[in-house]
C-alpha cells in the first residue's frame, strides 16, 4: 500500500461546530505532517509528528488540535473556526527525515461557514 | 535561512514543445531538492528528487532535474510537453525535518 488516504474529501461546517479530519497511512513511516494549502499558493507546514509524538508546530492556533493516536493514523480535530481558515489540508508521511521525500494525500477541502 | 525561489509564476508551452522551470534555493549544507506537481484540487505527486550523486536525476512522467551547486538551482525540464502535464509545479527543499516549497509555477499547455 503506497497511498495517503484522507477523508473526507469535502467538508463544510459552522463557525460553532467540532469536527475532525482523518489520515491513515500503511507504507511504514514513522513521521506524519498536517499542511494548509490557500488556492494558487503552496503548502503552509501546520505540524510534524514523528514517532507519534509532535516535533514541530508552527505556531498554529489552538482551534486546530493535531493527534497521532498510532502510527498509521493522524487526526486534525476542529474547533471554532473562522472563514480565512477555508483551505485544503494535506496530510503528508514520510520515513523520518525528509530524504525520502512526502507521499502526500488527495486532502479535505474545507469550507468554514 | 532556507527559502526557495520559483522565478516564473505562469508559463505556457505549446504541446510537443520543450519545457524547463526554474528553481533557485538557498540553504547553508547540501540540501535534499524535490519538484512536486499537482493537478486542480489534488495532492501533490512527487516527480523527483536529489540528494547526493549524479546531479541529473530521472523522475516520473518523462522529467528530469539538474543540480548545479555553483548556480544554487535545480531546474525542472521534459523534451516533449503533453496536455496532461499542465498543472502546477512546486519545487521544495528539505532539511532534516520538514519540506520548504516554493510559491510554484503554473504550466499551462497551449494545442
């Protein structure tokens, strides 16, 4: 299994809502990324996990909440969003260090209303 | 402090025609160096990559980059543009622990 499997694909909901974005991934890497991607602009880094713990955040506000319950799994938990936060959000994995390269996936699109 | 320049924000190329995109990036040790591309609404697909040996590496779908240090760059080319190539283009370079990308370049293909 070589892919980044994201779901959903769309989703879109209210300012007062919680949700939760899925990635699950079989391919053996042990590091994960969550990204945010604004049309017509390239990939904004949200978090790194690596050996399921969180290595990197780059200073993303506490509405978006990251977990890594295992090792082929990362959550992005949602939480009174805001309409600029509209974008799509790429999972990413990888074998730890980047040498490798990202296998990234499909994304969420994500409308906030 | 890493960055990476993507000179050309849209080009468009006749198909069958020839095709180079220009990256520049600045990074203080020998980076890794990826170009990505990605189609309307998807993911990004890695094309290539290079961190060590030969400065001209082969990817997928006909691409391929040289790496020249003295020009700090890692240019993208294909001898033949298809209309499926249009997307755009990301290229990205890596320290150890998270991917740098450039602002891309849109690559549209004219018939």
């Amino acid at each position: 299994d070589t892919e980044v499997t994201q779901t959903p694909k769309h989703l879109v909901m209210g300012m007062t809502n919680k949700k939760s974005l899925k990635c699950e991934q079989h391919m053996g890497h042990r590091a994960m990324y969550w990204y945010k991607q604004k049309a017509k602009k390239p990939p904004e880094l949200m978090f790194v996990y690596s050996y399921e713990k969180l290595s990197i955040n780059e200073s993303v506000p506490s509405r978006f909440s990251p977990e890594c319950p295992n090792s082929s799994l990362l959550n992005l938990h949602l939480h009174a969003l805001q309409p600029e936060d509209s974008a799509l959000y790429l999972c990413a994995s990888s074998h730890v260090g980047v040498s490798y390269g990202y296998t990234f996936g499909s994304g969420t699109r994500l409308t906030v209303v | 402090a890493q960055s990476v320049t993507q000179p050309d924000i849209h080009i468009t190329v006749s198909e069958g025609a020839s095709l180079e995109l220009r990256c520049n990036y600045s990074y203080g040790a020998t980076p890794y160096l990826f170009w990505y591309v990605q189609s309307p609404g998807q993911g990004l697909q890695l094309l290539l990559k290079y961190f060590s040996g030969d400065t001209l590496v082969q990817g997928i779908k006909g691409f391929e980059a040289e790496f020249k240090r003295s020009q700090s760059s890692f240019n993208l080319r294909k001898p033949s543009v298809h209309w499926s190539d249009a997307a755009e283009y990301f290229c990205a370079v890596g320290p150890l622990t998270a991917l740098i990308f450039g602002k891309g370049t849109t690559l549209s293909v004219s018939s």
